[in-house]
C-alpha cells in the first residue's frame, strides 16, 4: 500500500476493492482473514477488520460468522450504485460516539449481517462524542433520505429531537443504552444482571468489601446505572452492607484515555486503606487501567485486589494478568435493532420494543478468594 495521509483502514480498503474490481478475486472467492491481512500489511486487526466492514457495507463482499468474507456474487458497479447518495432507498444508518474500539464491529456486523440478507445496506457515523454532531446527524440523516437510524447515545441527550423522530413515525432504535422517558424501541444487554454475577461471583469468593467504580456519571448513563443496580441487588441478597463511600461515580471528567496514573494511584490507595479486597468496574478500558497501576504499585491481583470489567472486549486474554469481565453479545444486539428497523419498514407501522439480550460471567485470572485481612 502506497504511503499516503489517508487512513490505513482506508488504503487497506482501496486495495482490497481493486483486486476485487480487477477480478483478481473472483465471486464467491474467500479473502484472507482479519488476522493474516493483520499480519501481511503490518497493520492492527482493528485495522483490518473495518477494511473488511467497509467492503461489506459497499456491497463488495459479504461475511459468514465462522467462516470468513467472501466476493459478492453481484455486478459490483450495481453493488457502488446502490450507495450513492442520491439513491438512499435502501440505506439504513448506525450512529456511534466513538469510531475505533474493538466494540463497535460486533455491533456492525451483526446489524450488516441481517440488512444485507434482506437487501439493504449499511452508513457507520461517528460524533467522537459530540452531543452536537449527534443533534446533528439525528436532523439530517432523515432528510437525506435515509429509512431508519440505529443510535448508540452519547449520553442523555438529544431527547427533544429523538422525540421529534418518534411522533413523526421514524426507525430509531438506540442500542447500549435505553431511554425510560421516550417511547422508543432499545436493544440492549441484560445490564442489571451482569452486574448481580459480577459482583455475586466475588461475593463467593469470600469478599466483603467490593467498591463499584463508573468512569461516567452513571446518572446520564442507563447501562451503567443498571450494573450498579445488579450490583447493589447481589450485595444485599448476600447481607452486605451497601456503603457509598466504596462507591465511586464519575472517577474522571474528560475522555478515559487521558486520566493521570496518580488518579488511579490515589484511588487504590484510599480503597486499600477501606479495607477493599475487590474493585467491580464499569468497563474493560478502566479496569484494565488498574490492572496496569496495581503492577506499578507491587498490589498482587487477584491476592490483594481482585478485579473484573465489563464488555469483554478483545484484548483481555493477552494482557498480562487476563481480566476477568462480563461478556455482551454486540452481535446479537446489531442484529436485533436491524431487524426492528426492518420490520418497522416492511410493516409500515411504528413499533415500539424493549429488547435485552442476556450476558454471561467470563471468569479469567484477575479475580480470585479473598485472602487479604479485612480493615476493622
């Protein structure tokens, strides 16, 4: 790939379509792998598998769970005509707040999945967290025709325009998050309950004193909220106490990547002087950011602190203590909210449905029995 400013994604991209375009791969020819174009291009496996997404989206390929990406058996002019702006017809949009991340493809590829079987095709949006591009994208992607929208919300935002969207019979279904004051459909993951095995899991490993930390105020943010309350909900079915000093909300104002390490430091300092034994944290990002302050501190994990995230996001089995986390199906969850649009679309009558898919407690080296005396 030639060197140019443009995103490696995007050159990955441009390489892949001409070998594609030029019959270098033929229909129904498998491509290499997120991993081996990984390998051969020196590049991320995020790197490549939003290539692969980008393909897909443009009608280039389509991917088999399982199995891998294959060539379109289709015209590909056809496939490029069906995209141009001035022939949304069939084009459905997702919305998301950040644009890398291992955690937006499952999503993508399960709402890419459904909408191509059934004959449409998929935009991917990014507000980098922007409430006003969010606002934005809400107003215009309806006018410029496209037939339905899949939000995954910045924060509580934005409700006077979603319901705007609502009265006026428009697709929207949020993902991740829900809204409890407006009618509109959700697909989420079964937060409250991922919470109650996280924190019942440390419970039986003997802990007592179990701090719950959110990275957001989880006010604003009903998936987190939720895991709080499942938390909550095992702590007193097991009779202990619920002490908000151990609870920490909003632990830093500002984007995650950029907290001080003597935030973190200060943190588990005065959690270890609570006499914590285990940390419950909102998501992966955060919890492996204590993972990595814990070895700089000499706190043996899970000896000393116990920790487990959220998400399960991909990087967790190769870090150096692998984290113990509570797995969402995106998969499932992009699926789900396209076949809500699909069939709001088809059925030419507004539907409104809560959806929540389960999650499951994967157990890995972080979390462990309490054996560190409690603080009287």
């Amino acid at each position: 790939m030639e060197n140019s400013n443009k995103p490696l994604y995007t050159k990955l991209y441009q390489y892949l379509k001409e070998k594609i375009e030029s019959s270098e791969y033929l229909p129904e020819q498998q491509l290499p792998t997120e991993v081996e174009l990984a390998e051969q291009f020196g590049v991320s496996r995020i790197t490549s598998k939003r290539a692969l997404s980008e393909l897909e989206r443009e009608g280039y390929i389509y991917r088999k769970r399982g199995s891998g990406s294959y060539v379109k058996l289709r015209n590909v002019e056809d496939a490029r005509q069906d995209n141009l702006p001035g022939a949304p017809n069939s084009m459905i949009s997702m919305i998301f707040p950040f644009e890398e991340g291992g955690q937006i493809f499952g999503y993508i590829q399960g709402a890419s999945d459904y909408l191509n079987a059934k004959g449409y095709f998929l935009s991917i949006h990014n507000t980098n967290y922007s409430a006003q591009k969010e606002w934005e994208l809400l107003n215009t992607l309806p006018q410029r025709g496209i037939k339905g929208i899949i939000l995954y919300p910045n924060q509580k935002c934005n409700l006077q325009v979603l319901y705007t969207l609502y009265m006026n019979e428009y697709p929207v279904v949020t993902i991740d998050k829900h809204y409890d004051s407006l009618p509109v459909s959700s697909v989420v993951a079964d937060n409250f309950n991922g919470g109650y095995v996280a924190a019942e899991r440390l419970i039986r490993l003997g802990h007592k004193r179990i701090s719950f930390v959110s990275f957001v105020d989880m006010e604003t943010t009903s998936s987190v909220l939720q895991r709080f309350f499942g938390y909550c909900q095992a702590l007193k079915d097991h009779g202990l106490p619920l002490d908000n000093d151990i609870v920490i909300n909003e632990f830093f104002v500002g984007p995650i990547h950029s907290i001080p390490r003597e935030h973190y430091r200060n943190l588990l300092t005065q959690l270890l002087a609570k006499g914590v034994t285990a940390i419950q944290v909102e998501n992966d990002l955060l919890a492996s950011d204590f993972l990595k302050i814990c070895a700089e501190m000499d706190i043996k994990v899970p000896e000393q602190m116990s920790i487990i995230g959220f998400d399960n996001s991909d990087f967790l089995e190769w870090m150096g203590i692998p984290l113990a986390s509570v797995a969402q199906d995106l998969y499932e969850i992009g699926r789900r909210a396209a076949e809500i649009i699909v069939n709001m679309l088809e059925s030419s009558h507004y539907l409104q449905e809560k959806v929540t898919i389960p999650v499951k407690l994967v157990e890995r080296d972080s979390i462990g029995p309490c054996i560190v005396s409690e603080v009287k």
